[in-house]
C-alpha cells in the first residue's frame, strides 16, 4: 500500500502592507473672501500693469496689502523681489503662499478664484482670454510706449513714434468697433476683457492720442469709471506702502 502523503503545514501569507507615498507639498493658497492679509500686491503707481491688478482687487472689493516697488531705485533687479518676480517687473501678487506675474494671468487667476468678472459661459471664457492676450499683443505695447516716451523714460524717433502712434490708433479702432455692437467688449456683463483693456486705454492722453473720434470707448470708459470700488492709479496704489 502507498503511505498516505503527509500533509505540508500551510505557511500563513502574510498580508504586505501598503506603502504610504508621502504627500507633496503643496502651495496654499487662500479661499476666503474676506481675509484681509490674503493678497499683497508688489507694484508701482506708474506702472499699467500695476494698476492693472490693484483695479481688478478694488473693483472685486476684496482689501489687499500693498508694497511700493521703487524702480527707480532698481528694487525690482534684488535678488528679494526677482524670488517673487523672475522676470524683474512689476507686478506681482501674493495669495496665500503663491506668487503670481504677469497682469493678465493674474486677472484670470483672481476671476476664477472670486468668482468676478469672469465669463459666465464656456463661449464667453474663450473669449475673455482672446481679449486678454489681444490686448497686449496689440494695444498695450504701441501705447504705453508712446506713454514712456512721453514721460522720459523710453528714447526713439519721430519715425518710430509715427508707427506706434498708428497701430495704437488700430487698436483703439477694433474696440470701438466691439463696443458698438455691445456695452462690453466680451460678455453681457463687464469681465477682466474690460478691466484690463480700460487699465491701459485710460493712459492714451499720456501717450498724446485723443479719444474724442472714438464715443463708444468714450461712453465705456464712463461705465467703468462709475462701477462700485473704481479708484484711480493715485487712489489705488499710494507711493508708499500701505499694509493691512
């Protein structure tokens, strides 16, 4: 007779246990709306895009810090401000612990994360971000340069004076021309389109250019100009710094 098999002990499987990925560290970013040392703007009252940003924050009603940026004094070359602003220009906001540049990607960061002034359909969006980088593709370069020279701080002939002069005049033409079809250059209702393409229209008597052959921008600037928290550069961003 063949011996019975022996029977083989059942080792007990022990259960690996599952490795814990430790988390990445994340940038915080705050949420609630009324926290007053949320946001620090880094900025000068000179600057376009400066007020650019400080016009959004006002109109938002939201309270922000604010830092003068002397650059005149080169504070903007530092290496304390170049860890805030690689690109050694102002502006730059503070959320949270997130620095952001860049006017107009700040104006998208601050629409999606108040909820203001953004476009309220998927169309609408698409056409806010056109608007934003339209603006300054085509409007803000040849019109705040004819500012700067104007004021001293940029140095080019009559030649390159007469360029600029005409494709801001082109620019100004293409939202007059949008604005006759509606009160608003993207939406039903104003959105940053507005704001950032007021924050550099309203320098055009700096620049030398007169808006009188332009009414429907006329009448929109006055909207603008009329809505609750509007403020002027002076208004908005002193030249000192002011914290909250």
């Amino acid at each position: 007779m063949a011996k019975p098999a022996k029977k083989v002990a059942k080792k007990a499987i022990a259960k690996k246990k599952p490795v814990k990925s430790k988390p990445k560290k994340s940038v915080k970013v705050a949420t609630a709306s009324g926290d007053k040392q949320r946001f620090t703007l880094h900025g000068t009252m000179t600057s376009g895009p400066s007020y650019t940003v400080g016009l959004m924050l006002s109109l938002c009603r939201h309270p922000f810090s604010y830092i003068h940026v002397n650059l005149r004094e080169g504070q903007h070359k530092q290496p304390d401000y170049l860890v805030k602003n690689r690109y050694g220009q102002v502006p730059a906001l503070r959320d949270g612990q997130l620095f952001l540049v860049q006017s107009a990607a700040i104006l998208e960061h601050l629409s999606e994360s108040l909820h203001k002034f953004d476009g309220k359909t998927p169309v609408e969006k698409v056409r806010v971000r056109e608007w934003l980088f339209w603006q300054w593709d085509k409007l803000s370069v040849p019109l705040l340069r004819l500012r700067a020279r104007n004021r001293g701080f940029r140095q080019f002939g009559d030649e390159v004076r007469t360029m600029y002069d005409t494709e801001a005049k082109a620019a100004l033409a293409v939202i007059e021309h949008e604005l006759a079809k509606s009160e608003w250059i993207a939406g039903r209702k104003p959105t940053i389109a507005d704001i950032g393409s007021y924050a550099i229209v309203r320098y055009a008597p700096e620049a030398m250019i007169d808006l009188t052959p332009y009414p429907n921008i006329t009448a929109w600037k006055k909207r603008i100009e009329a809505m609750p928290g509007f403020g002027t550069p002076e208004q908005i961003l002193p030249m000192e710094s002011r914290l909250l």
